[in-house]
C-alpha cells in the first residue's frame, strides 16, 4: 500500500512538472507567433519605404507619365490608310517576266499590278574642281589681263578649299546638331568620301562665325531697338565647362549670348546702357539693376502659386487666397482685351495700372502673418515687385 502511495505521489509530481512544461511551450509559440507577425510588417513597411524612396517627385517641368496601352489595345482608323507614291519619280524600273516558271511559255502584254516606292540616299563622292587663272596680254595697249573665279557664282569663300554649301553643311552639324568634330569627320568620309582633319573642321567654324558676326550684331540691334523684350537664361555646358546661355526674344528676333556668368552684367551687355523699353522676366534679382521697366513673367508667379498649393493639398484658406490673385491678373487681361481700351490715353492708362497695384496688394495682404513660410515668401515677392507687375497694363505693346 505504501508503495502504491509513493508512485502516485510521483506521478502527480511528474504530471505537474509536464503541465509547466506544456505551459512554457505554449508561451514560446505564441512569443513566435507574434514576432513572425512583427517580422512580416517591418518587411513591409521596408518595402514601402524602398519604393517611396525611389519614387521621387519629378521636377514640375516634366510631363507625367501616359497610362500604358493594354496588350492588343490598338487605335482604331476610319478607313485605310496607304503612303502616297510620289507623282515624280526620279526613275521607274519595271518588273516582269519573260517566261512562265512551269510550263517555260513565252509571255507577252500584261498589266501594272503593283508599285512600290524606295528612296535611295546616294553615298556619291565629292566633286575635286580646279580653278585655273589664265592671264592674257592685250595687243593694243599691253595690259595683262588675268581671269579669276567669281566667288559668288562658284562658292568660293576666302581661301578655304571647301564651297559655301560644305561650310554651311559643316557649320549645322556642329552647332545645330551638336556633333562632335570626330563624328563630321566620320560623316564626311563615309557619305561624300572627302577626307578633312579637325583642323580644318575647325577653321572652317572659326570663318563662318566671323562672316556671320555682322549679321549677328545686326539681330543685336534690333533687340535694343524693340519696345520691349523677353528675357530668360538657362544652364549650358560647352566642352565640359559649365556656363549660361542669355536669350532676348521678340516677335521678330531670337538673340542669343553664351556666357560663363549668370550676372546681371549679361543684360546689360546685350540691351546696352540706352536701352529705354520694357523687359519681361521672372523673378531673377539679376534684372533689378537695369535701368528700364520691368514687367514681371505672370507665367513664373502662378506656377510658384500652384507649387504651394502641391505643398499645402489641404489648406482650403491657401486655395481660395491663390485663386483671388489669379482672378484679379485674368481680370486685367480681359480688361486689357477690350477693343476700345489701345485708344485709352497713356496717362489714363497709367491710373487703370496702379488701381490693379493697390487691388492686388489689397488680397496679398490678408495672408502677409500666415504660419506657412514659403506663403511669406509668396507674399513678399508682391510687395517687393509690385511697380513690375501690371506694366502691361500701362503700355499696349508689352505682351
């Protein structure tokens, strides 16, 4: 009986013992459970983070991407399409057989069945002309006369061995299709079989750029005599240098100045000292110091106003503000639409420009004290620019 007693003590013992175990093994798993599940949501939120980090907001100039086309998905086309042949072919070749591939039948007649067009680009050499001077002695009165080249009639320009219509080739290569000297060289050779060194490439740019600095100077002129002008610059490498490139625009001209400086200097240079008409330009500081009129690009201003907007998605006071100063630029451009309005007097004309002044400081006001630093900044652009921003107004031909 005591034996009995002792092995149930044991057994009980031992039953306590594997209920603790079970219990601590239960915990582990649950432990293990919960941490796969933490495991599985960091690696998510990893994930997202990678992709959010790769997905960066493209600068606002360019273009959203266009939803891809369904695989299969074309565009439909009213009636058929076909290329049109041209009506004057250099040259016809026709197609036809003399016998019958299965009985060996002589054939004879027929009929056009079908044409195909092809554009053959000749790879021709080029033409090697000497011009040889031949002088003559007159037997009256014993002057020599020697013939030479008309340079207009053959091309000739200076002593370059190349004709106008090659320089001028070379010329829109290098500048209009920025293509390295080694590469005309290559063309060259490959479509005219001439073969020129980067040299002579060269010397030839060097000519054309001095021939056309009279022209070039002749389109300067105009710009500093136009009543008023569009300016902007831009960032532009040259053989690995860094620089700008200076643009003055008018109905008429488009002048152009590369320069390694950014400097309000470079207007300067390209209006001259007299220039007395009206810029349009962006907010660039380096405008401030010419002596003219300033009218400030409405383009540049909404667009930074819909950047804050971007910015501010939920700003509903921000909105409404923006879209008064939107409203009030529309209303003098509507205004200044009105048919009767070019016969306004210049000094009445001037008035209807400084109430838009005091109409638009009026609405920028009302956000000067906002929390926002950027809208401060916004803000603060009017109050600084406003004598630029309604010269359009006053003068008729500022567009």
């Amino acid at each position: 009986m005591d034996i009995l007693v002792a092995t149930l003590a044991e057994m009980q013992k031992e039953l306590a013992e594997l209920r603790h175990i079970k219990d601590e093994y239960l915990k582990i798993v649950a432990e293990n459970e919960q941490l796969k599940t933490k495991i599985s949501n960091l690696e998510k939120e990893l994930e997202s983070l990678k992709s959010d980090k790769n997905k960066k907001d493209p600068p606002h100039w360019v273009k959203k991407n266009t939803d891809k086309k369904i695989a299969g998905e074309r565009k439909k086309r009213h009636g058929g399409f076909s290329r049109k042949c041209s009506d004057t072919p250099s040259e016809e070749i026709k197609h036809y057989l003399d016998y019958c591939p299965d009985c060996n039948h002589k054939l004879t007649g027929g009929w056009e069945e079908s044409r195909k067009e092809q554009i053959v680009f000749p790879v021709a050499p080029v033409k090697y002309i000497q011009h040889i001077s031949y002088s003559r002695k007159c037997g009256v009165c014993g002057r020599i006369c020697t013939g030479k080249p008309n340079p207009n009639e053959h091309g000739i320009v200076g002593r370059h061995r190349i004709d106008a219509n090659g320089m001028s080739m070379i010329s829109y290569f290098a500048t209009v299709c920025r293509i390295p000297l080694a590469t005309i060289r290559q063309i060259l050779l490959y479509m005219y079989k001439v073969k020129l060194s980067a040299g002579e490439i060269t010397n030839i740019l060097h000519s054309v750029a001095a021939i056309g600095k009279k022209e070039y100077e002749k389109l300067r002129d105009e710009i500093r005599g136009s009543p008023y002008v569009h300016m902007d610059e831009t960032g532009y490498r040259e053989k690995g240098q860094n620089g700008y490139v200076w643009v003055a625009v008018t109905d008429w001209v488009r002048y152009y100045m590369r320069d390694s400086s950014r400097g309000g200097i470079i207007p300067q240079l390209i209006l001259g000292d007299e220039y007395s008409g009206v810029i349009i330009c962006d907010g660039y500081a380096g405008y401030n110091k010419i002596c003219c009129l300033l009218q400030r690009c409405w383009v540049h201003i909404l667009r930074n106003g819909k950047e804050l907007l971007k910015k501010n998605p939920d700003n509903k006071e921000l909105e409404i503000w923006f879209k008064g100063i939107h409203e009030i630029y529309k209303s003098a451009c509507e205004r200044k639409k009105e048919a009767e309005y070019s016969d306004i007097p210049e000094y009445r004309r001037e008035k209807i420009r400084l109430e838009y002044e005091e109409r638009i400081m009026k609405h920028v006001n009302k956000m000067s004290s906002s929390s926002i630093k950027e809208v401060c900044t916004y803000a603060d652009f009017f109050r600084k620019h406003q004598p630029e921003l309604f010269v359009f107004m006053q003068y008729i031909e500022v567009i």
